[in-house]
C-alpha cells in the first residue's frame, strides 16, 4: 500500500519544515498554517485516527503531549496554545494518519473560542440541555 504524505514526511522522503523529531513522535509545520504558528505532531507509528490507538501507543500518545509542551516553549507561546486532533468524518479528518494541531500565536488573527457554532444552533443545544 503507498505511504500516504505523513508517513513520507516521517520517513524523510517529503520535505517538510520538521521543528522537532525524536524516537515517538515528528513535529512539523503545516503547509497552509491557520495560525502564526501551526505546527503538526505526529507519532512515528503508523496510527490512522484517536480511534485506531491502542494500550500499547501510550508511550506515542505521551511523547506528543510532552513534545507539545517542549515546542509551545520553544516557539514563544508563552500566551497558551491548542493542541487538537479532528478525528474521521464528523471531525472533518483530511489525512488518515493520527496527528495533532498545536496552533497559537499572538497578532492579527488570535484564536477564538474553541467551538464556534452560529448563535442560534448554540441556543437550541442550550435549550435541550436545560429542559
Ligand atoms: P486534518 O484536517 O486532517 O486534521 O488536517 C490535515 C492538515 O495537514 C491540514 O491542516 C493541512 O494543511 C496539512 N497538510 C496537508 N498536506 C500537507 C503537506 O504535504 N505538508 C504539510 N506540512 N502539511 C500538510
């Protein structure tokens, strides 16, 4: 089967601005940043989704929350930063190969909240929570 464009990048066969790699995990930045920094994390097994780990892939699953945390630092987030994984269809995944967005930065284009629903369809799943 062909590697999909992570496993490449993984494997150092697609160029890539990689800012961080050790034995578990690949971090590099995305190619269409929706943030002044917008960085990729990756484990260096072959897991498709948040729904494909397994007990075993804990040591993956640390690392990329270690290594999150070591490159927030290292890029200046001092502010705070997310760090998301959209997972299969309903969490509009593109590329089937676990990874998470660590996205933050200061300026012009600030995060928002984390969910940004219309106001009205915010007010219905209020609403039916309440009754
Ligand atoms: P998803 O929607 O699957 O969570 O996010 C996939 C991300 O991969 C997108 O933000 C997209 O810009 C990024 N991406 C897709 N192809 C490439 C590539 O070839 N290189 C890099 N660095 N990022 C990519």
């Amino acid at each position: 089967m062909e590697k999909n464009i992570f496993e490449k990048i993984r494997d150092g066969e697609e160029p890539a601005d990689i800012v961080f790699k050790n034995e578990y995990v690949t971090a590099f930045r995305d190619i269409y940043p929706d943030t002044p920094i917008h960085i990729l994390i990756i484990p260096n097994k072959t897991i498709r989704s948040l729904d494909d780990i397994e007990e075993e892939d804990g040591i993956y699953m640390s690392n990329i929350m270690l290594s999150a945390k070591k490159i927030a630092k290292e890029q200046g987030l001092n502010n705070g930063y997310r760090l998301i994984t959209n997972c299969g269809k309903n969490g509009h995944q593109v590329v089937p190969y676990l990874h998470f967005h660590l996205v933050g930065g200061e300026g012009e284009f600030p995060l928002g909240k984390m969910i940004t629903l219309p106001k009205t369809s915010k007010q219905k799943f209020k609403l039916k929570f309440e009754i």
